[in-house]
C-alpha cells in the first residue's frame, strides 16, 4: 500500500479538489437571486439588482470508508461572507470563506484529508444597454492538507485571474462564458499553472417585485499540466479536470426556493492502485437545497440543506445545515 502511494503522492497531493467547494455554483452567466450567496464568475455581478451583503454560518459532518472500512469521520464548521455595491452600470461583488475540520482517526490510511481552508474573491463588472455584462475578477484561497506520516500537513495556495463575459440576446435568455488563470503555490511542490475555460446558459424570467424564476447549467474544463520537480520540492501535477453545474431558483412573494448541483471529475494521468483495482478518476458530487425570506428592501433569512460525496479508492460522504442571514438595500 505504501509503495503505490509514494508513486501517486505528488499526484494526490495538489488536486484542486481541495478548492471545489468554496466557489463550486451555476452562476456563471446570470447573479442568484439569493443575496448570501456569491458568483462564479465576474460578468454575472453585472445582473444583480441594488447593494446587498449576507452572511452564512454551516455546520457539518460526514466520514470516509475504506472497502466498508470507517476510516476517519469529520466535523466541519464554516463561515462566509458577500456583499454587493452597484453604481449605474458598475458592479462590485466580493465573497470571503473560511472553513475548519476536525477529523477523527478511525483506522489509518495514507489519503488527503483538508484540515483548513479560506477563499476570497473580489469582481469589478460593467453592463451596457441591458445587452452585455463584463467582468474582471480575482481569487486567492489557501489550504491545509494532511497527506501522510511524512507529509503530516501541508500548504497549498492557489491565485486567479478571471475575465468573463454575459450575453442577453433576448429578453429572457443569456449565454456567456469565461477563462481563468491559476497559479498554485505550495510548500511541498514547485509552482504550476493552468487555464480553466467556462460555458453557461441561463433563463431568468419576471421582475422585481413579483414571481421571479431562473435556472443556469455551466460547464468548465481544465487540461493536465504538470511541473518538474526541483530539488526537495516534488513534481506539481494538475489533472484534467471537468465540472458540470446547474441551478435554479423560483421566487414568490418574497419567498426563495432554491437548489444547486455540481458534478466534478479529475481524470489521473496515472491510475492509482489500491487492493488490486486500478483507480483512474476521482468524482466529486454536491447538492443543496433551500428558502429563504428575500424583500425588496430589509433584512433576508433563511436556510439551507446540503450534501456532498467524493468516490475514489475511498468514499466520503458529508451532511451540512446552513443558516442565511442577509441585507437587501432598496
């Protein structure tokens, strides 16, 4: 067992997945009508209606089986933070996230398991005759990991740089995409970088005030880059990467339902062997589901349902419950 993991630990070690589920939403093209929940990409804040900040706390926990084998279990708890300025046609959008996981050995094995992360984002976006939104945006989120008896935790630091564009050739459709450059930085592996590409289409029908609906699927790829290592730095790898989004929201007088799904796949270069299967692809799936009271102006609260599973030679699988407490400026 130890023999496969020294093979496939620069491997396992960088996998972006320790990011996906900071930012991981279909709001790509169109902004949520939920004021506590942040966007995807730049050009989307260009559609969001007045100001607006939220703030959410979650509480989660979930463990990690082996071949039916409980592994370790895991309780989560985390904070995030959005607000929203808009002045004629420019938009403002950031978004703050932390979140902290304690993780109880139940019978060891060498995996990843995140002990600590923290996102933020910040996005500019300029809308023109009702037409067009672009924007501008960046992202820096830090991670702790723990690997192995001898990589016991350690740092990675990934910052992007992302320009997107929204499109809305009729009254009630849009179109658009974006492209990201990433950097990541890490204690343990030189520096890698790669480009992510993002497509969506959306509806979004009704006006404030009245029974509003919208609905957005996006799709983002990633292709496989690697670095050389140096010295006693180890060989960073990104693996191919695809993720399938999709949401949607209906709103009636003031009240907001809500749910969002993603799908995930990191396609290795080197399959990693484990009791004698070849595993050659890790999958992430999320989902949640929620309402919440949103006025036209005063203060928005509701709650959320959330889940997520993660299938490789491991399963993980974790249960969350989100409180949203936001502000909405007329």
């Amino acid at each position: 067992m130890k023999t496969c993991f020294g093979k496939c630990l620069s491997c396992l070690a960088i996998l972006i997945a320790i990011f996906a589920p900071a930012f991981l939403q279909a709001q790509v093209v169109t902004a949520p009508f939920d004021p506590t929940s942040s966007v995807d990409k730049p050009a989307a804040a260009g559609w969001r209606e007045g100001k607006s900040i939220g703030l959410v706390y979650n509480e989660a926990s979930g463990n990690r089986t082996v071949d039916s084998d409980e592994a370790y279990k895991f309780e989560t708890s985390g904070t995030s933070v959005n607000g929203h300025l808009k002045f004629s046609n420019i938009s403002f959008d950031a978004a703050w996230k932390r979140s902290k996981t304690d993780a109880k050995v139940e019978r060891f094995y060498e995996s990843r398991v995140n002990l600590d992360y923290d996102i933020s984002s910040a996005n500019i976006a300029l809308t023109g005759n009702d037409f067009v939104a672009v924007g501008l945006g960046i992202k820096i989120g830090n991670s702790t990991d723990y690997f192995d008896a001898t990589h016991d935790s350690e740092t990675t630091t990934q910052t992007s740089v992302a320009g997107s564009i929204s499109v809305k050739p009729m009254d009630i459709f849009f179109i658009g995409g974006g492209f990201e450059r990433v950097k990541e930085e890490s204690s343990y592996t030189v520096d890698n970088v790669w480009n992510v590409t993002t497509l969506g289409l959306a509806l979004m029908l009704g006006e404030p005030g009245g029974t509003r609906f919208r609905t957005e699927y996006a799709y983002s790829s990633s292709p496989h880059e690697s670095s050389s290592g140096q010295g006693d730095l180890h060989e960073a790898v990104h693996n191919e990467t695809t993720t399938s989004m999709f949401a949607a929201e209906l709103m009636m007088s003031g009240l907001l339902f809500s749910a969002k799904t993603s799908e995930k796949r990191i396609r290795l270069e080197e399959s990693v062997s484990f009791n004698g299967k070849n595993h050659e692809e890790m999958i992430f799936n999320e989902g949640e589901a929620g309402v919440l009271w949103v006025p036209q102006d005063g203060v928005a609260l509701g709650f959320y349902f959330a889940s997520s599973q993660t299938t490789f030679f491991y399963k993980d699988d974790n249960t969350a419950f989100k409180i949203n407490i936001g502000y909405v400026f007329q």
